[in-house]
C-alpha cells in the first residue's frame, strides 16, 4: 500500500460524508478543502494581527500551494512508477493519489523559487508553520473517513475496521492528533516568543518528518530498502536537512550576522 490515498471504492469508515441532490461528496476531497480553507484563514488572521500581512506573503503562499500540489502529484508517481506506466493509458491513475511528504517538501521548494523569483528576502516561515500544521491535520482526518493511509492489525480497543474486517492502526487519526498538537504549540511560540523568522517552519519540518519515520513502523507500507519503507527513506534525509539547517546553518548565519559591526 503506497501513501495515494486511493482505495477500493467500498473501502473506508464513511468515504462519501454526504450528498446534494443525488451527489456524493468525497469524506478525502472535502477534509483537504477545508484543511486548505483552514490554513489561509490561520494565516492571514495571524499575519493582520501582527501587522505584517502585506502583497509579500500572498506571493509566498501562491507558490507554496502551487509547490505544494505538484510536489504531492510528482512524489506519488515517483513512488508509484510501475503502477502508473502499467496503467499509463487511464488518466484516473494520473488525476487520483498524492502524497502528504511530497506536498511538505513540495511546498517549500515552491515557496523558495517564488521567492528568488520575485527577489524576496522576507521570510514568513513563523505564519506558514501554524497554517500548515492545521491543514494536515484536518486533511487526515479525510484519510480516516477514505481508508488511505492505513495502519497495521492491531489488538487496542481503537483499532479500526476499513473494509476487510481487520482492525488496524488508525494511524491517520494519529497523524491528525500530533498535528493537532503541533499547531497548538506552534501558536503559543508564535505569540509568546520571538522567534527567529522561518524558525518554526523548520521546527514543524523537522518534528514532522521525525513523527513520519517512526510511524510507519506501524502503517501498512512495504518495506523497500535496510529494512525501511520509502517514507522513511525520505524522512530520514529531509530530517537530517532541517537539523543542519536548524543548529548549524542557522545559527552560524545569526553570529555572523552578530560578529558585524
């Protein structure tokens, strides 16, 4: 099982949340507009409330989104390959399943290329790092009521039917509650502290990718390389990227900055 999101179509604990004139509307697709919907309203609140929401930000968080969609699309088929060529001719495969990882890392090489594009030096990680937290959150509790994104059997009275009469990990409700708990505490530093600008961001990259390794010990992937699946592969090299950038490029930058007259 791959991190697409797609699943059996009588798969999940409630996939169609409910329906308008004789239409369904998908549980996934409606969780991730309100995650999205949630996060622009989180980050515009905070940015008008401390002054600083300015044409900038709006620029920043349009190429951030953009990332963010065709990083969980290229990650998907990235991982996904084989299934995809095999199926090269439907475009169903090419439209459905994409990656949380991918739209993370996707988001943020989105939000950098805009940046040089436009020669912006301001950095706006402090108000991204609440905004994102809060969409992930509420996007997988969409995966839940799918099925996607699944755990392994598991005996606890929580475990979860999906489909197959098995009771799994809800591993997506997991996710949900520690985002849930990032954004909480990324507020309170947010308002409380004054942080180094783009500082939580990266705090919320770094926490995020850790919590991903250690997490799909109990999801349902396969295992691909040294006993780990390809999540953790890439978790494990984008941590290591944030803890450099974190305690050693950024504050080396901060005392060279200090050290000048």
């Amino acid at each position: 099982m791959i991190d697409s999101h797609s699943c059996p179509a009588d798969w999940g604990v409630r996939p169609v949340l409910f329906t308008i004139d004789g239409i369904g509307i998908p549980s996934y697709s409606f969780f991730v507009l309100m995650g999205l919907i949630a996060g622009i309203v989180v980050f515009n609140h905070n940015s008008k409330k401390d002054g600083v929401r300015d044409r900038q930000g709006v620029i920043i968080a349009a190429g951030a989104i953009a990332g963010g969609i065709f990083g969980a699309k290229i990650f998907e088929w990235l991982l996904n390959y084989r299934f995809v060529l095999a199926h090269f001719s439907d475009p169903e495969i090419w439209l459905s399943g994409r990656t949380i990882t991918g739209g993370l890392i996707g988001g943020k090489l989105g939000a950098v290329l805009i940046k040089k594009k436009f020669g912006i030096r301001e950095r706006k990680g402090n108000y991204f790092a609440p905004a994102v937290a809060i969409g992930v959150m509420i996007g997988r509790i969409g995966c839940f009521c799918r099925g996607c994104c699944y755990g392994k059997p598991t005996s606890l009275p929580f475990g979860t039917d999906f489909g197959d009469g098995i009771y799994r990990h809800p591993t997506q409700l997991y996710e949900a509650l520690f985002m849930l708990g990032m954004f909480l505490y990324l507020e309170k530093r947010r308002r409380n502290d004054h942080q180094r600008p783009g500082y939580l961001f990266k705090l919320l990259m770094l926490a995020y990718f850790t919590f991903r390794f250690f997490i799909e010990f109990i999801r349902a992937e396969t295992v691909v390389l040294a006993g780990m699946t390809a999540f953790q592969l890439i978790s494990v090299i984008v941590a290591l990227y944030f803890i450099w950038d974190i305690f050693f490029n950024l504050n080396h930058k901060e005392k060279t900055y200090a050290g000048q007259p």
